[in-house]
C-alpha cells in the first residue's frame, strides 16, 4: 500500500509521516530530503544548480540513501547538514531541473515497489504515485507554517527573524506552486488537511482513521 503526503513547507507533513508510517509498521520517505541531498552535492561539486548539463553528469555519480529515517550522500549520514538555510534554497533550485526530478522520481518508485510506504513530498500524489491507495494534502496558515520553521531554525542553532523566515517562505510557496515541472497541487483524489489548530497527535489520529478506513474498505471489497 502506498500513502502520499504532498503539502507546502511547514505544513507538518514530515511529522505526520514519519509517525503514520510508525503506527502502520510502513516505510516513511522523505523525498524534500533527497532533493536536499542531491543540492549539498551540487554545492560540493560547485557547479550551479542552473547548469542542466553539469547536474544530469553528476547526478549518476551520486550514491543517495536513505536508511532507517536518516539520508546518506555517498555513505556519508547529512540529515543535519541537508537543513540549513543555504542548502534549502539551492534544493528549491534543483528541484526546477528536469535531469534531478527525473533521477530522484525513478528512485522513489523504486521505494514504492520494495514496501508498504508513507511518502511525503510535494508531487508523490500526483506525479510520482498517481495510484496510491490513500492521498493527502497537508496545508497550514502562512503564519502558523513559518513559526514552525522559525522553531525549528533556532533548534539548529540559527536566530533569523520570524519576518524574514515568513517572507522566503513566501516567496518559496509562490516558486513551489508556480513550477512548470510538478507545481505543488492537491491531487484530485487527495483528503486535504489544515493543520493550523491541530496538534501533531491530532494529525496524526485524524490521518491514521482514514488509513484504517480505507483498509477496511478493501478488506470488505
Ligand atoms: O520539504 P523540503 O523543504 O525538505 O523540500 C526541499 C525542496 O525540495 C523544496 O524546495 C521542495 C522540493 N521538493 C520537490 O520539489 N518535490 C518533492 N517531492 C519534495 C521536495
């Protein structure tokens, strides 16, 4: 069975996922972080996260894996590194290119295909599993998303003004939904979630009593 999570930034999906995927016994998958591993490495190599040509020739070389909820670039553990600031705007722009959603797409259907999984991202419902068995869109208020990212930025040690961290999101949802290749939108078939006044518990409990819904559906059919 595969579960779709697709939403903005903020929105909790991350939370929400990995903890579904938990109560569920699934696999959970993060694919913003893949697309923020293949940026820490286009800043490694230095090349521009514009130059097409450059990403589809690095791209074979890179070696991603994402193991027990942590991402690895070439063996190396960069969950930590993949969150700050600089690599969360070069992944925006890598996320533009046709070369990386192509390579990061097949390996998320790879995924797909091996377990039961929880996916969340922003184009798993529509693009990447258009027949998952159960979709969601997890939505916020701009304001409650960014007090998110601002908590979670002053977590990791980083003290941006709730201003500035509400005015690039912003200007990221604009980007986000504006894309020509995978623009952030609901699935047709996805249950859309506001999370602005509910508790990641509650999230998590309203999602789950979907899910089980519709396994039992199934079970009965
Ligand atoms: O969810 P996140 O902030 O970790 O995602 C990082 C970037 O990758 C963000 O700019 C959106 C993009 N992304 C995407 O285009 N498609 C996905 N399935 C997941 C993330």
């Amino acid at each position: 069975m595969i579960i779709t999570i697709d939403g903005p930034a903020g929105a909790g999906k991350s939370t929400a996922a990995r903890g579904l995927a938990q109560r569920l016994g699934f696999t959970f998958l993060d694919t913003g972080a893949m697309y923020r591993a293949v940026a820490l490495a286009v800043q490694q190599a230095g090349i521009s996260p514009t130059d097409e040509a450059a990403l589809a020739s690095l791209l074979p070389q890179l070696r991603l894996e994402w193991q027990g909820g942590r991402m690895f670039l070439n063996g190396q553990d960069v969950s930590e590194v993949i969150r700050r600031p600089e690599i969360t705007e070069l992944a925006r722009q890598v996320a533009d290119s046709p070369s990386v959603r192509q390579f990061l797409g097949q390996l998320q259907r790879q995924f797909g295909q091996r377990t039961n999984l929880v996916t969340e991202g922003r184009d798993q419902g529509t693009k990447i599993f258009p027949h998952a068995e159960c979709k969601f869109f997890l939505t916020a208020a701009p304001e409650v998303r960014a007090l998110r990212r601002w908590r979670e930025l002053r977590q990791l040690g980083l003290n941006i003004p709730y201003e500035e961290v509400l005015r690039q999101q912003q200007e990221r949802d604009q980007r986000d939904a504006q894309r020509c290749l995978a623009p952030l939108q609901p699935a047709p078939d996805a249950i859309i979630v506001d999370t602005s006044h509910l508790s990641a518990e509650q999230v998590l409990d309203l999602l789950e009593e979907h899910v089980r819904r519709r396994l039992q559906g199934n079970a009965n059919r």
